[in-house]
C-alpha cells in the first residue's frame, strides 16, 4: 500500500496533473481501492485518495497536511507565519516547522513509524530550536511519555477524529543551543546579514577560510541572539517565498495544500494547476 500511497501526494504526481490534466499514480489507487464512486474531476480524485488515508493509511503527508491546515491556517495566517519542512539539522531532518513570533518545531511519529530514533532527534531540534514537540498517533502516546524525559517538549495526538490534541504543551528550553549548528541552517546571505548588524563588518580571509571566520565571529554572539536570529530569518526565507501564492493556496482542496504550499510553483503555476484539477477525472 505505501509504494503506491505515498506518491500520490509529491510534487512529481502533481506535475503529471499540471502537464498532462492526468495522473497514472491516482488511477491506479483509486482502482485498487474502489474509491471511484462520486469522483467527477482530478481535484476529486485526489479528495478521495485522502480520505481513503483518513481511514486507513495516515502517513507522514498526511500529518504534515493536517498541521499546515489546523495550525497554519486555521490558527495563525499564512501572511504572517512560516512553514517549513524536512530542514537539516545536525543529524536530523526535523519534519515541520511553525514560525510566527517564536519557533515550533514538530516531530511526526505517524502509526506506521518507529520510535527508535526520537530522542537523538530531539536533541538535535534543541541544538537550534527552543521550542520542540512530537505529534503521534494515539497509540505511541504512553511509549513517548515514557522515553521523552524531558519534560519541556511539547505532546501532540492526531486522534482518531483527525483533530490535533495538546497533550503538553512545550516549554522554552535552550540548555542545548549549539552555535556551529545554528550558523550551518543559515545561508551565506543570511549569516552575512547578521554579522553587519552586530558587528558592523564581514570577514576579509580568503574564499577558503571564508565560512571559518564567519563561524568564529558568529560564536561571539550571546547564544540566545544567535537563535533569534535564525528564527527571524528563517521566517523571511519562507514567508517571502511563499507570499504570491498565499491567496491561491487557499482555493485548493485541503487535501492539496500542503504538496502545493511547498511545490515552488510560479504564480501561473499554480493557477493553471488549479484548472487542471477542475477538468473532469478520466
């Protein structure tokens, strides 16, 4: 099931709809699953493949799509919050980020993952983030609570009714904050940004001992600066990224938006997209 579930809703198969108004991938699980009854257009066709998910197959998409819709957009405003997804950090690629004022990072342990790895990937979160939760399904709740001694991550069930549920809510804590970390997630425009505005000069040494130096002078920064500073700009990247197609993104089936939100479409784009997804299935 998930060789074929899981590229349904990816960028590639969403390509297949904005070149050729069809896609192989959603005709072959729709007829595998018997899920054509009441399909009239492609966006249809993509409705039903996810609430087939909705009951069945809630996979890492699916998780990412329900905290882009309820907490992005139903809480906050896509004007004036970032998201941000699979963004390295350290050893880890944390799954989703919410940035408004402060910096939320989310852990997703969907039904079908393994607990193995969490706690080496929530020290790693803490290494640029004060601000970390994991979002689960129901049944690994108790394991969590059991394996995450630390107390200030936040706690977060799909449930079965497909509502996010605080278990806990996440404390500040930065006793893990790591500058080498931080100044790796910047970009060299960013890191450049910050060094003028608080030392008011960039570093002179070669291309090769460039990003060394910058390294050193970014050290010098109080930590907590350091971490702001990455929040402030990561928020920018992504909100001005995204800021054209703030509007369109809304006019999408919910099922879409969280493909569609990160897919670096043009503006034209997406709107013929959103054509393509109107004409009728098959």
């Amino acid at each position: 099931m998930d060789s074929l579930i899981n590229r349904v809703f990816t960028k590639t198969n969403i390509n297949q709809i904005l070149t050729s108004g069809k896609s192989a991938i959603n005709e072959i699980v729709i007829d595998k699953y018997s899920l054509s009854k009441q399909i009239e257009t492609q966006e249809d066709a993509f409705d039903a493949i996810y609430n087939f998910m909705k009951r069945n197959y809630r996979n890492e998409y699916y998780y990412k799509n329900q905290l882009l819709n309820n907490l992005l957009i139903g809480r906050h405003s896509l004007n004036t919050t970032s998201a941000i997804r699979e963004l390295p950090i350290s050893n880890s690629i944390a799954d989703f980020i919410l940035i408004n004022g402060k910096a939320q990072v989310f852990e997703i342990k969907s039904g079908l993952d393994s607990l193995k790895r969490l706690k080496g990937q929530l020290q790693d979160y803490f290494k640029a983030f004060t601000y970390v939760n994991v979002i689960m399904d129901e049944a690994h709740l108790k394991k969590v609570e059991k394996a995450v001694l630390n107390k200030n991550v936040g706690l977060y069930v799909l449930t079965k009714r497909n509502t996010i549920k605080k278990i806990r809510e996440a404390n500040e804590y930065n006793n893990f904050l790591d500058h080498t970390v931080i100044f790796k997630i910047l970009r060299k425009k960013e890191y450049e940004e910050i060094l003028l505005k608080y030392f008011g000069k960039l570093s002179n040494a070669d291309d090769f001992h460039y990003f060394r130096d910058s390294l050193k002078m970014f050290k010098q920064l109080p930590i907590e600066i350091a971490q702001q500073e990455l929040t402030t700009m990561l928020k920018l990247r992504y909100l001005n990224k995204y800021k054209d197609n703030n509007s369109l993104i809304l006019s999408f089936s919910p099922a879409l938006r969280e493909v569609i939100y990160f897919s670096d479409y043009r503006k034209k784009q997406i709107e013929e997209l959103n054509q393509r997804l109107q004409e009728k299935y098959k």
